[in-house]
C-alpha cells in the first residue's frame, strides 16, 4: 500500500513539473530569439508568414487605452476571453497596418463587423 501511495505521489509530482517549464516563461522566449522586452510605444510584429521578418510598431496612449476597454470587466470564462482577443485584433490590425504598410498594399478590414463585435 505505501508503494502504491508513493507511485501516485511521484506521478503527481512529474505532472505538476511539466506545467513549470522554462518554454512557458517569456523572459526566455525572448532571450533565446534574441528579443527586447515589448512596451507600448516599441515593440516587434511578424510582418511575413512564420514571422520570417519583423516589423517595430508602437501604439499611442489612446490605442492602447481602446485596446485594454475591450477586456474590462474581466473575463468569465476562456470562451469569452477568446471572443475578446478576436475583437482586440481586429480592431489592432488596421492600425498596424497603416503603420507598417505602404497605402497601396494595406488589407482591407470590414470595420462594421469589428464594431458589431465589441
């Protein structure tokens, strides 16, 4: 019974270590692909698809004060977080267009249906 018990114990312990890697602290995120730590007014963005090339946006005072609105009160549940990381993107993704893109080459963003979800 005391093996048992053990076995249980040190198959709790190796679960509950997996949850404490080291891939899941940003700090080391950053360091090893040789990052600075993001701020409001200066941080990277993938500009290409698998983040080839990086792009350095920065927000104003307002954007980002729009962008945090959107996840006030705090969420309830994870599908409701999800629900506002979508509106959060989708009203961010024109301004780091404009930002980052010349005119010609901006996406088009249907603004009605960002609005319709916030």
């Amino acid at each position: 019974m005391r093996r048992l018990q053990l076995t249980v114990l040190l198959i709790g312990i190796v679960f509950v270590a997996g949850c404490s890697t080291l891939t899941r602290n940003p700090q080391f995120y950053l360091s090893y692909y040789e990052l600075k730590s993001p701020e409001i007014s200066d941080f990277e963005t993938c500009a290409s698809a698998g983040c080839r090339q990086l792009s350095r946006l920065s927000y104003s005072e307002p954007e980002w004060q729009s962008i945090r609105a959107i996840f006030e009160p705090a969420q309830q549940n994870a599908a409701e977080e999800r629900e506002r990381l979508l509106v959060a993107v989708g009203q961010s993704r024109p301004w780091s267009a404009r930002k980052t893109a010349p005119r010609a080459t901006l996406p088009r963003t249907n603004e009605k249906a960002v609005k319709a979800r916030s």
